[in-house]
C-alpha cells in the first residue's frame, strides 16, 4: 500500500494558483493523478532575449513522494515551450509529512511552499535567468559535447530516441546557439506525453544555458541567484 502524504496535491496546487495569482500570472498547466503535481506557470515578467523573441518568467512545482520542489520556469512565446531552469538557479526542495501528522504542520509545508513560488516570482530571479538565456544565444553549441551527458539523466531506453528528436530539431531551428540547443530540447517536450518525461526533459532543455562558462554579472544585480552550472 503506497504511503500517503501530505499535504495532498490539491492543496499544493491551490496553494501555488493563489501565490501565482497574487503576483499577477497565471497557472499554465497542471497535471495530478493524485499522486504527483506537475504545474507550471506564467507571470508577467518578460525579456525579448532576441528580436522578435520573447521569453517570459514563471514558477513550476511539482510533487512526487515525500517532497515537493519549486523552481524557476521560462516560456518562449514565438514556439510555445517552456523550460524549467533548476539547473540554473537552485531549486527549492520542501519535505511533505505522513498522514496522521498533526494540522498545524501540514500548514507549515504549505506556507514554506507559498513562501518559495513568491520568491521565485521575483523579478530579479527572472532577470538572472533571462541574463543567462542572452549569454546561451551568442554562445556557440557542440551538440556532441554538450548534449550527450545531458542525455544520462532521460530513461536509457528511449536516448537514442531522444538524440534522434533534439537532433533533427536542432537542425531544423538553424540556431547553432546554446539557446538554439535548448529550444530543440524543449521542442521534443513539448510532443512527449508522458508527463513525468516532458518534465524531465523540460529540465533537460532548461539546465543547456547553465553550461556556459564563464558567466559573471556586474555589481548590484541578482547575481547571488545564480549557480555556476
């Protein structure tokens, strides 16, 4: 018999759709068997991160066993995918409780989720990320090099699948960019039905930009947010 936790998905999801609300945006979409969140969502926050090429910030959680993780989310308006940044900012991760664990410390786990979706919702959050998003589009892409270890982290079964799709992608976009190489990942999400896949390979697609090297933000920016990749 699977161990129940808390709290349950339903209440996590309203507890992210009131804070994302709050700050202006909107959940996007929201998948739960019950079992497990995965929710994404929008906020109003926006950067043209090329001409013509608008990227939007946001916030994704999801919950699976005992934990539930808030991250970062970006949604590139011109193709309609999305990728979750964890491997560019950290993600936040928040311990549920079992079943019979007394009210008020279900309330805790919620309110600490509330306080984690406002703070990525901040805007000097989604102003690192879409500084790193700039730096992956003037920074050239070795697909074999920068794609492949990033491959280990999808079912082994379906690699080759994958390699095949982001591949042809890529090729498609005419973008030999890092941004470009994400797209293409995020691209292949976006057709993948499996919802704990399209997630992974959301944060596949969102963990391309972590890889550029050396990335240095002046003085007084929301440099602090940042992780080296």
């Amino acid at each position: 018999m699977a161990l129940i936790m808390l709290p349950s998905t339903r209440d996590i999801r309203s507890a992210v759709e009131e804070e994302v609300a709050a700050a202006g945006g909107t959940v996007s979409e929201c998948f739960t068997d019950g079992r497990r969140l995965f929710l994404r969502s929008i906020l109003p926050c926006a950067k043209q991160v090329r001409a013509g090429d608008e990227v939007r910030g946001g916030v994704a959680v999801t919950a699976r066993d005992r934990e539930i993780c808030v991250m970062p989310y970006t949604f590139r308006e011109v193709c309609r995918n999305g990728a979750i940044m964890s491997h560019v900012i950290e993600t936040r991760r928040v311990s549920r409780v079992e079943f019979d664990a007394p009210a008020d410390l279900i309330s805790e786990v919620l309110a600490e989720v509330r306080e984690q979706v406002r703070r990525y919702a901040a805007a000097e959050v989604f102003a690192a990320v879409a500084d790193r998003l700039e730096a992956a589009a003037i920074t050239p892409a070795d697909v074999a090099i920068d794609l492949i270890p990033l491959l280990a982290r999808l079912p082994q079964d379906r690699s080759e699948e994958f390699a095949v799709g982001i591949f042809s992608r890529f090729s498609e976009e005419g973008d030999d960019s890092l941004f470009g190489l994400m797209n293409a990942v995020t691209r292949v999400a976006r057709d993948e039905p499996d919802p704990q896949t399209r997630w992974d390979l959301e944060e596949l697609g969102g963990g391309v930009p972590a890889l550029v090297r050396p990335f240095r933000k002046p003085a007084g920016t929301a440099a602090h947010f940042v992780q080296s990749g």
